[in-house]
C-alpha cells in the first residue's frame, strides 16, 4: 500500500500522541490511581503503534508495543510504575519522537531500539506467564517454545484476513486453522481452542511446520469470507518480530480508516477522553493561505470603498456597506479559525520542569493555567522557544536548592505558574516563580564583566535597573553557561521575538521572594484596525486598540515639563510628542500641531502623539519591514494604502521607550552639569 | 561559478560609470519611484517600496559607493530588484543599459580592497564596468551584522 500520502496526517498525529503520552505518564508518576489516565495512555499508545506499524515504521512500532507492555503492569500492580520505569517510558517516547523527526527530515526513522528495548524487557519480567497469555488473547506464540515445537523445521507463518463485514468470524477462523492442520502441523494459531467461540476478530494466524507455502496459501484462500492471505517463511528471530507486530498489523486498518476519514470529511467526533467536539484537521499551510486571501479582499475592499465613496450610482453606497459588514464577519471567522488554544505549547512545560529539576536537584511544582486561552496559530508557534527559556531560567537560576530554601523558611518545593489570560485586544501569559528573585549586585557585577556599565554605575545598580541589563544583548545572567540554560540566548532574544509578534515582555522582580514576567501578545497578527494620521506629510498609522482617544490641541492646555511638552487635561497630564520627528528619529520637542491621539502603550503609560490631520479608519494588512530599515526609529510595519502609498504603522511601546530613554539622557545630562559644578565648588 | 566560465551581466549607467551585476541576481527592473522614506542607520537606505504588496527596502547605490549624487529629473532612474539569499532589495540607478557576457579573463581583480561590494572590474573594448557583489553590497549578513556586532 502507497501510504506516502498520509504522512503528513501520521506525523502531525504521531507528535500529538507523543505529547499526550509524556503529559499522561508525568500524570500517572503523580497519580498513579488515576483509572481514566492509564486508559487514556493505553488508548494513545495502541493507535500510536497501529499508525507508525500501517505506515511501515517497525523500529516505532515495535517500541510503542514494548512500552505498552510496561504500561500493563500499571493495571497489574498497585502503586504504579517505579522512577526506573518512568524514567524508561520516557527515554522511549523521546527515541518514538526523534524517529518522527528523522521520518520528517529524511523520510525514515533510523533508530536503534535495542538497547531500550531490552531495558524495557527487563522491567516487565517479572510478569507471570498466565498474564502474559490473557494479554494476547489466549494464546502465547512464545518464543521458546516454538522453537521448541519446531524443533529445527522451517516455520510458516500464514496470516489470513476476514472481510470487514465476515458475518461468522469464529467459523471462518476455524475453517482457515482448519485448512491449515490438513495440510502441516499447527503449532500455534490465533484464535486458539479457547478462544475459538467467542472470536470475533478480522485476522487469523497460523505458525504451521511441515508445509508447503503455496498449498497453505490456497487453501486459506478458499475459505468463504477470507479476503486475502499472506504467508511467508519465518526463521525464529524473524518470528519474535512477528510477533511484537501481530497486534499492531490488526490494528493497522482502524488507523487507516481513522486517517481516510480526516482527509475528506469531518471525523466522527474525537475520541479523546476530554470535550468531545466536532472538529476537523485542516493543514496549516492551507490557514495561511486562506489568511493571505483574506488579507487581499481587505485591501480590495478598502480599495473599492475609496472609489464607491467618489462614484454616483444609485444602491452603489448600500450595496458596498453590505459588502463591507459581510465581508469584515468573514474575516473574523477567518481570524476565529486560526485561533488554538496555547495549551499546545503548554504541554511541553510539564516534562521540561521533570527534566530539568531532577537534573538540577531542585523541587519544583508547575501549576498551569489557562491553557485553553486562543490565540492565533502562528503566535503560538512562536511562543514556544521564548517561553521554554523563561521557565529553564526560572528553574535554573530561579529557585534554590530545596535545603536553601528550608533554611530561608520557604517551602521546601518551589511553585513555577505559568498562567495565560485574555485581556483587551490581546492576551497576556505570566511566568511566575517564588525562587530567589533578582539579585542586582549579582546582575550588576556581571554587567561590569560584560563591558554593560562601568564599576561606579554597578553600586547604583538597583532591582528595576537590574532587569534592565538583563535584557541588554551581550547579557547572561549564568555565570557560567549550563547546559541547562544554554548559552548565546539571553532575555534579549526573548524580548525580540515577542515583539516581533507585537507583544512585549515585562518583567518583575522582588529579592529574595521571586520573578514575575509578563509576555502580552496580540490576539492575531496580520489584519489591524488603524487610524491614519497625518505628520509631516507623511501618513502613519495607529492601530486602533492602542488608540484612547483624539483630541484637538487647543482645547486643552500643553506646558513645559522640565523642557518638555506636557499635554494637560484635567486630571490626565500626557507628554506631548510630535509624531513627524519622533517617527523619522528626531527628538523635537516643538509640537504647534492641531491635533493630538492619545496611546496607551502595553505598560499602560499614555503619550499624546501630535499630528496634522487625522484620515480616518481603515483595514490594513501590515507587513513587517526589512530588517536594514527603520532600526532606531518606533515604526513597527509598513501597509500599502489603496492609493499605492506607504504607511507606517506606528510603535507605540517603542515610541514609548524612546521617550523614557529621551528623557533619561536629559536627567543625566543635568546630572553631568550638577556633578562638574560640584567639582569646580570643591 | 568556475574560472573557465562566463559571466552574464547586467550593466547599468550611474553617473558617468558602468556598473553590473550578475543577472541571476537581478529579479527584475522597475521605473524609479519616490521610496517612502523611513529613518535608518544607513545613510545610503532610502526607504521602502511596495512590490506586489511585499516591502522591499530600497537603497542608493551612489551613496553607497560614496559617489557625487546628482539630482535625478523627473521621470529618470531606475530601480533594479536585486535577490540577495532569500531577500529582495532594490537599488537605485540611473539607466540600465543591457546584458552583456564576459569571460571570466576580461575579469580582473578590483583595485584595492572597497569593503565588500566591488568584486572585478570587467574590460569590455575601452569600457570599464565595475562588477559588483550582490551579497557585500547591502548584504543584510554583511554590514547589517558587522554594525549590530
């Protein structure tokens, strides 16, 4: 069978078992009573082995079937599986996933299960043989003992498969076991006497001796209802193959049909324990291409709205509203489809906790929350790596050693959160840990080592300042790189791709009693509701949740703030910046403009942006701009106008940050002066 | 590209000189228009374009190779997209005169080092055409990582 078309189904599917299995096993180590869970890993694992086996992956599916014997003690024993079996299972699931990316990467698996295997053999051992015999269904093609009964005698193996619809499976069985014993000696077969009544499988097997294989093959065939047969010649290490993968095979045509159905149609509600919803696979790919279109109508649209609003046709004006209102509920679906919950990234934290603790010798629990928050795929993917490095930093360099801790009067186990919640017109995701927090004359004595601040500034050097340099590239807070936290990514690497989304990173921090950091992200990227506005006969553009309000200058009263335009209504005293020098990286303070937009930037802090005129609301598909261009100045992507002009889109936590530095340079500029005609007095 | 080999080049005037590039970087041509402009570290970026909806950056080839910028008329220049890796730039000229073939031993090396973007010049008759390098020119891997280092 071609099975090169389902691949990309198998992959994406195989890697969502291996995450569900990591998350079910770490659950099982916690809880090991949890009825529902080991269901669940059962469940995962069988259909796990029943794809990697029907896709022609032996090395997979002969792990995934060792590892389930592993998981069969759990419903043997109480108290569940021991930390050498843990640790087992998922050395196992790593190899099972660097299979699948060898598989995606180079089109085979190219693994060597061997040594995990026997290691997984010699945890289920000790397994009684009655056991070991009801697992597989009444029969036991032990090894051994064929060996034994075939007593040197080449070994047949004849598999014969029942139609789907076999109306008397038992009697079939009987007749193939039976076809097969007239013509050799059965030494095995599947179903067995016992089992024989109640069969009501597709797949009969037989392991015959003293036969002839076309003989075999012909009788088999002629028995009603059997479909097809497969017999082949077996030598007895062939034969423990065989018999990892006989019950896989059987399961090989579920998955195949499971994989079908998803192609074309909805698949027949999840099977997954949790939330049972109609959902169907799409490929990412075609997401985004449904959003590229999406982002053309928006600009046809605006397009078509600029010329309707010149033209004179009776019913043009409504029909273009109808237009519009259809047309904007279709992109918010668009926009609805791509969202998934962040709960896909959050589900590599709990085994990346496990790993790194044990390694560090620290305790630490995780506590996750709301991981069904939606965001759009594309951020999601792209939180993962910032987010990993947050939590190994916390682990890493966050939380003491559990004696430390005792001795400070924490819990000896830390708690790391990692919580997402939604917010206005974004979402925000707090990594939170109670460790040691951060120390600024640590943080500062690695900044004068980097070359970041000299000696004199280090003993200035306080807990938001601190924050500061870690943030600087060049920074590493691991005085030397672990292979924990790695080295060359440091928070500023961090801060760069978030805000490459968009978002932002704010971090917190109290000594001795934690770190906080905030990322806070857009809901979706690519489509923004903007205000155009006018500056230095430029056009710019603010989208429009950042927007507070516009208002015209004269209203309201500006004064000098230290050298500064403070825009002063009522309670609200906002600096005044001019839009046409701040965004072409000047720092002019001269703002005699007529109106201003007040923006609120992440951090909650609100500027007055002075324009010269204000265009209206549109829909513009941003596009991020080159990297050579627009370095230094709070621009943060450029959309194309109907009229074929540029806009820039206006970064308002950039703009923000350029007035802080700004205004920082102008204090310490007053200091130098403070401080030389101190010197001059003494 | 091997020493036996030729090179296609395309050869466009900038001032009184000629200057090529290999055509397989050359992605196309389009008429000069007014880039909009966004502050950056370079003095030679211009701004940005929109080509078919992608923004390009768009630099000044004079400026980058530390010649006398004249005042372009109306209507005059061009702008050659220039692939360079997976990037699109475009860059500033003023006429693009044709595609010529050279022998690799009408190549020589250029006269002193010119940070990058100069990789010959090319005898073609009396005509010197100073063959430029695509990647060292505004490469974003050259001087973009050398000012951010």
């Amino acid at each position: 069978m071609d099975t090169s078309e389902y691949l990309p189904m198998f992959l994406a599917e195989s890697r969502e078992h291996l995450q569900e299995l990591n998350l079910a096993v770490l659950k099982i180590e916690e809880n090991p009573e949890d009825k529902e869970k080991i269901d669940e890993i059962f469940r995962v694992a069988h259909s796990m082995k029943g794809m990697s086996a029907t896709m022609g992956f032996a090395a997979m599916a002969e792990l995934t079937h060792k590892m389930e014997d592993v998981f069969e003690l759990l419903r043997q024993r109480r108290g569940g599986l021991s930390r050498d079996a843990i640790d087992a299972v998922l050395a196992c699931l790593d190899m099972l996933e660097s299979g699948v990316q060898n598989i995606d990467e180079h089109g085979e698996e190219r693994l060597d299960p061997k040594e995990l295997i026997a290691r997984l053999d010699a945890l289920v051992h000790e397994r009684t043989p009655e056991q070991k015999a009801a697992k597989l269904g009444g029969v036991a093609p032990d090894n051994a003992e064929l060996v034994r009964l075939a007593a040197g005698r080449p070994v047949i193996h004849v598999l014969a498969r029942l139609a789907e619809d076999v109306s008397m499976p038992s009697v079939r069985a009987f007749m193939a076991i039976g076809a097969c014993s007239n013509l050799g000696d059965v030494l095995v077969a599947l179903p067995d006497e016992d089992a024989m009544e109640q069969f009501s499988g597709e797949i009969v097997e037989a392991w015959v001796v003293d036969a002839d294989p076309d003989a075999l093959r012909n009788a088999v065939a002629e028995v009603e209802e059997v479909t097809s047969v497969e017999v082949d010649e077996v030598d007895v290490e062939q034969l423990m193959i065989d018999v990892a993968d006989a019950p896989a095979e059987a399961e090989a045509e579920e998955a195949v049909a499971e994989v079908k159905a998803a192609e074309g149609e909805p698949k027949p509600a999840a099977k997954s324990g949790s939330g049972a919803a109609k959902t169907v696979r799409v490929d990412a790919e075609r997401l985004d291409q449904l959003m590229h279109y999406m982002a053309e109508v928006v600009v046809h649209r605006t397009q078509l709205e600029a010329l309707v609003s010149d033209a004179d046709h009776p019913g043009l004006a409504s029909a273009m509203q109808e237009l519009t209102r259809s047309s904007q509920s279709l992109q918010t679906m668009v926009m609805q489809v791509r969202m998934i919950p962040v709960e896909a990234v959050f589900m590599r934290f709990p085994r990346l906790v496990r790993d790194l603790s044990g390694k560090l010798g620290k305790e630490v629990n995780l506590v996750l929350q709301g991981q069904d928050t939606e965001l759009d795929r594309t951020v999601v993917d792209a939180l993962g790596d910032p987010l990993v490095h947050l939590i190994r930093n916390s682990v890493d360099h966050g939380f003491e050693p559990p004696e430390e801790r005792l001795r400070l009067g924490k819990p000896e186990t830390g708690t790391l959160e990692v919580r997402a919640r939604p917010t206005g017109g974004g979402i925000v995701i707090t990594v939170k840990d109670d460790g040691r927090g951060v120390d600024p004359q640590r943080v500062a004595a690695v900044g004068v080592k980097r070359g970041l601040i000299s000696a004199d500034e280090a003993a200035l050097v306080d807990v938001p300042r601190a924050i500061e340099l870690l943030f600087s590239a060049g920074f590493s807070t691991a005085e030397k790189a672990t292979d924990v936290s790695g080295r060359g990514v440091g928070m500023d690497a961090v801060r760069n791709r978030i805000r490459e989304l968009g978002g932002d990173v704010i971090m917190e921090s109290v000594t001795g009693q934690g770190t906080t950091t905030e990322i806070r992200l857009p809901l979706s990227l690519a489509i923004t509701s903007a205000l155009l506005v006018e500056a230095g006969e430029s056009t710019y553009a603010v989208a429009i949740d950042r927007i507070e309000r516009t208002v015209r200058v004269e209203d309201w009263t500006v004064r000098g703030v230290a050298g500064r335009p403070m825009l002063v209504m009522g309670e609200e005293v906002s600096p005044l910046i001019d839009a046409a020098s701040a965004l072409a990286g000047r720092d002019d303070h001269a703002a005699d403009k007529p109106y201003a937009v007040l923006v609120r930037s992440q951090a909650g802090r609100t500027i007055a942006l002075a324009v010269d005129g204000l265009l209206g609301q549109r829909e513009l598909v941003c596009r991020s701009l080159p990297p050579e261009v627009g370095e230094d100045v709070p621009v943060a992507a450029a959309a194309v106008l109907s009229s074929g002009e540029i806009a820039l889109v206006v970064d308002v936590d950039g703009l923000t940050r350029e007035h802080d530095r700004a205004v920082r340079d102008d204090a310490a500029a007053t200091n130098e002066e403070n401080h030389g005609l101190h010197r001059t007095a003494a | 590209m091997s020493d036996s080999e030729s090179r296609q080049l395309v050869v466009f005037a900038l001032g009184r000189e000629e200057y090529a590039l290999p055509i397989s970087h050359v992605h196309e041509i389009i008429r000069y228009t007014e880039p909009r402009f966004v502050a950056s570290r370079e003095e030679w970026t211009r701004g940005v374009i929109s080509l078919r909806g992608k923004i390009i950056p768009v630099h000044d080839l004079a400026v980058r190779l530390g010649l006398e910028v004249t005042e372009r008329e109306e209507g005059a220049g061009k702008i050659v997209i220039v692939e360079s890796g997976t990037e699109m730039v475009g860059v500033i000229v003023d006429e693009v005169e044709e595609v010529v073939v050279l022998e690799n031993e009408q190549i020589e090396p250029a006269p002193g080092s010119n940070d990058g973007a100069v990789n010959g010049v090319g005898k073609l008759d009396d005509r010197l055409i100073v063959l430029l390098e695509p990647a060292g020119l505004f490469g974003s891997e050259s001087v973009a990582e050398l000012t951010e280092a």
